[in-house]
C-alpha cells in the first residue's frame, strides 16, 4: 500500500524517524481538501506512542477536510542545509501517514492538551499549564493522528557522515 523508498542507503530507522519527530516543533499536516485539492497546513504538535497530536479551533478548512477524509498526511523537516556549491542541500526529513481523529472524549482531550502544553513550556510548573488548559479548554479542539506508515530520508553526504 506505501511505497518503499528508492535509495535505501538514505533511510532513517524507525528510532532515528522517532527522533526526528521528536526534536521538531512543527510540521506541515496534508488532507484532502475542498474540491479534493490538497490542503497542506503548518501546525505544532507532539508526537506521543505512535500518534502525532495538534490543536485547532473549533472549525475549519482542517476540521472538515478531516471530517470527509481521514487519511492524512504530516510531514517534518529536520534539516535543510542549502549547499550552493554543490546544487543541493543536505536535508533530513520524516513524513508520516495515518488516519486523524477529533478527540471527543474530555478525558482524552484534556490529557492530550497537557502533553501538548508540556511540550511547548516545559519550565512552566503543572499548575500553571492546568491553568492555561482550564482557561482554554472550550475553545480548543485536539486531534491525533494514529500513524499506519511513516518514513524518513536524508542526504546522501549525511548518511556517509554518519557512517565515517
């Protein structure tokens, strides 16, 4: 059902994949959008146990596109070092596909409000963020993304780096 990668030498492991969502702080999720164009949107997130999770607004170009289509796409760029010299950039990236959901569940919504806000103000004490979460809690809508497939590729000239 997905494709595998061409150039295998450029394939990041799952871990290195894991790591890569990890030091990000946005990405850029793709639906499928009004008309059934594209719609690709930069959002933050937090990835959690094999699921991406991001906020919205109540309503929107994101929400319904999601609400007529599931499948989704989110992708991250780790690096992108233009190298002029070279006409190319030395770049490592990860995409990830799965299906999004709007959390309804307020327990659910509420838990993955607070890793999302933990990830974004970690010196922030608990309280405070609870506060925030409070404060904020009607006006937001969480959605996680259940990722079935996810694959990361990077420069050639980053690979043989790795591998000196």
């Amino acid at each position: 059902m997905f494709r595998e990668m061409r150039r295998k030498k450029q394939v990041l492991s799952l871990e290195e994949c894991i790591e890569v969502l990890n030091r990000g702080t946005s990405g850029v999720l793709a639906v499928s959008g009004d008309d059934n164009y594209p719609y690709a949107v930069p959002l933050s997130y937090v990835y959690h146990n094999n699921k991406i999770i991001f906020h919205s607004a109540k309503t929107g170009h994101k929400l319904d596109a999601i609400a007529r289509n599931e499948k989704v796409s989110f992708c991250v760029i780790d690096k992108d070092q233009v190298v002029p010299d070279e006409y190319t950039s030395y770049f490592r990236s990860v995409i990830a596909f799965g299906k999004a959901r709007i959390l309804e569940d307020e327990a659910e919504k509420r838990s993955t409000l607070a890793l999302l806000a933990k990830r974004y103000a970690p010196d922030h004490e608990e309280i405070r963020r609870m506060q925030t979460i409070d404060k904020e809690f009607n006006i937001v809508t969480m959605i996680e993304l259940t990722i079935e497939h996810m694959s990361g590729k990077e420069a050639i000239e980053l690979f043989k780096a790795k591998h000196l």
